[in-house]
C-alpha cells in the first residue's frame, strides 16, 4: 500500500488519561536543557521559504535556543545550512538577520569562507603556518526543502525526512503549489513571558475556539475538527460557516475570498492546519500559507516566530481577502497569547491540581505522549529532586 493511502488513526479512546504534563514540567531549569537538546537540536525546524533566499548569496540568520545557524543559496543555486560560527574564535560569520553577500566574510578578523562553506582563506595567513583549509571549513547542516519551505536540523534525530514525515497530507498540500510562492511580510518574531509548552497546549485544541476567539467562531461556526498528533504530525480542519457574518474583517472576507485557480473546489473555502512535532505549524488558506513556531529562550519566556507567503500572481480581490484573513487571524494570536499567559501562570500555583482534558482536546493529549515518549521523565508527577533530573530521565530512557 502507498504511504499516502495509509489511514492515520485519529479516533479518541473511550478512557484515556485526561490529566496532561505534570505543572512541574513547565518551569524546571534542568528539564529545559533535556528539552534543547532532545527536541530542538534533533528535530526538523522550520527555517524559512526558499522564496527568502532567491538568488545567489542571499541569506537568513537565525538561533535555535542558543545555537546559532544561517541559510544561503549557494553559487549553484542549492540552499545550504551551517552553524553561524567562525572556525578561528567562534564569532558570528554573517550578523546580520538576512541580507545578500558575495563571500562570507567574519567581521571578527576577516576569515572568508565560500557559499558551500569552505574556507577561502584567513586574514594575514603567513601568521597560520600549519594551516589546513580544508579542514577548517564551515560546519554544515542537515537541510531539507519540501514544499518550497526550508528545514533544518542540528542533529541526527528519531524523525525521518521531513517529506516522509509530511508524507499523510502531501497530497493535499500540493495541491496549493506552495513552492511557487513567495514573502507577503518577512518573518516575524515576538516573545511570550510562559513557557513554550503553553504556547503549544493552547494551539493543539480547538475547544476554546467558541468562546475565546470570536472571529475564527465567526468564520468556522461549528465545522471546526482538531484530528490528534500521529507519528509527529496533526491536522485541524476548518471549513467556513454559510453564514454571511456578524463581523467586519469576516463578513467581507467570505465575500471577497478568491482561490487560486489551480486550488480544487473542496479547498476553497477553508482554513488548514499541519502539526509537525515538537513546536511548528504549517496553515494553509484560499489566499496564502504561513507557518509559525515557538523557542524556548527561558522556562518563563518563549520566542514566537513566523511568516506568510502569497501567490506570486495575486489579484486586487486575493490581495484584499488575503489582508482581511491577517486581520482575522492576529486577533486570534493575540487572544491566544492571553490565554497563555493564563494557562502558564497556574502551572506555578500551588492551588493547581493539574489538566483535567475533554475528548476535544485529545491534540493535547497525543502531542504530550509524544513528548513522554522523548523525554520520559515527564511521566513522573511529582518534581525530581534538584541536579537529578537529567541522570534519572536517562536512566529511564534506558529501560524503554
């Protein structure tokens, strides 16, 4: 059987633990670092669209917690990674969020590097009398283009290709050409004052949708439906409601939302979203794609981060809609990170006996059994005692 007619088992059991993570895990400092290094050193990241980096020498900048890397097209057109670091003193070898270059020149001392990341030379080199160039290139990534967007990855990890991973919805997925797109905006960035897991907890559910985000209720009405994270990847479904609208950003939306001509029919009227595990979301509507993310920077602070791509031949009517769902969808950011801040604060209360879940956050459930599943020691209720926590979650994760 092809992967793509493999059906994905989104039912939700009849008795399931309804309790969610333990609130200890959403502010321990050791916890933090067994979270860098087991989910965002060796899981696919979203980076960028190759869109970002058009031409040759064009490049984009960015840290993962702390480990800093950089994309650029090289001069046989083929977008590669390396970590942002010089080979001589560790500096930052481009400072710059993106911009365009025609070498790779350290602002440090001045070593240069070529676009596929060999040194081309040190600055004085007589003072390097042993000196091995081709040793001392840079320090490239594994990198992945699917779908136009551009992942990367620190380390070897548990997932497969990202277009393996992808492999259940890339046939709907194809169907709105997002690797013909290109920037609407430019990437964005803001910080959240919770931890990451918050940010995460509320995107995985969409039962708060009818009382916290009047807009997309608007939109949606009840054809809303959240299907769980299955081998790293869930899918939201929303389809428009018939009615006209009771506001003004959707009532005008609905009538001036004009699919792309080569979008089928069943997607013209609905929003899409893709889970990819741990902390990234791929949405798709009749005007646009973006993703968006979450870094942790601290326990108590979390980088949020994202962009929006258009069709490159968009018409006055999909340039309008395509606003209008913006306007739509950053009143939902913002009432989200409120209710993040909510959720986050109680993981500190002493008060707080932990999530009691209903089945229409079961998103929540599946995306923490995949974190447990990673990090075992979130399976323990009761806080480990200080300096324990990174020995005894190993020596767990030996025993599975």
């Amino acid at each position: 059987m092809n992967k793509l007619d493999v059906p994905r088992d989104i039912s939700v059991p009849k008795v399931w633990d309804r309790t969610g993570l333990p609130s200890w895990s959403y502010h321990n400092l050791e916890l933090l670092e067994i979270e860098k290094e087991n989910l965002f050193y060796n899981h696919w990241q979203l980076i960028c669209h190759q869109s970002d980096v058009s031409s040759v020498g064009e490049y984009i900048t960015f840290d993962i917690c702390k480990e800093r890397i950089f994309i650029i097209r090289d001069d046989k057109n083929v977008i590669r990674a390396f970590n942002n670091l010089c080979r001589h003193r560790g500096s930052r070898v481009i400072a710059d969020n993106k911009g365009k270059c025609s070498a790779i020149v350290c602002p440090f001392h001045g070593w240069v590097y070529n676009f596929d990341g060999s040194l081309r030379g040190p600055a004085k080199p007589s003072s390097f009398p042993n000196l091995d160039k081709n040793k001392l290139g840079l320090k490239g990534l594994d990198c992945e283009i699917w779908n136009g967007f551009v992942f990367v990855r620190l380390n070897k990890g548990p997932q497969p290709s990202v277009k393996e991973l992808m492999m259940p919805f890339s046939k709907e997925l194809s169907h709105y050409k997002i690797a013909e797109m290109i920037p609407a905006d430019g990437i964005w960035t803001q910080t959240s004052n919770v931890n990451w897991k918050s940010v995460r907890d509320v995107d995985n559910e969409g039962y708060h949708v009818p009382m916290a985000h009047p807009s997309l209720q608007d939109l949606y009405g009840n054809n809303y439906f959240d299907e769980p994270f299955v081998n790293g990847t869930s899918k939201t479904h929303a389809k428009f409601s018939r009615k006209g609208g009771r506001y003004w950003s959707v009532r005008n939306y609905k009538k001036l939302s004009t699919p792309a001509k080569h979008l089928p029919k069943k997607l013209h009227k609905s929003w899409n979203y893709f889970g990819i595990f741990p902390n990234a979301v791929i949405a798709v509507t009749p005007e646009l794609v973006q993703f968006y993310q979450e870094f942790p920077i601290s326990t108590k602070l979390t980088l949020l981060r994202g962009a929006i791509y258009r069709h490159k031949k968009e018409n006055r009517k999909q340039k309008l809609a395509r606003y209008l769902s913006n306007r739509i969808d950053q009143h939902a950011i913002d009432e989200d990170v409120q209710l993040t801040i909510w959720s986050n604060e109680a993981m500190e209360s002493k008060s707080f006996e932990g999530f009691f879940l209903s089945d229409l956050e079961y998103g929540i459930k599946s995306h923490h059994d995949h974190l447990r599943k990673i990090i075992p020691i979130l399976s323990l209720n009761k806080e480990p005692d200080t300096n324990t926590v990174y020995n005894l979650n190993k020596e767990m994760k030996a025993k599975f």
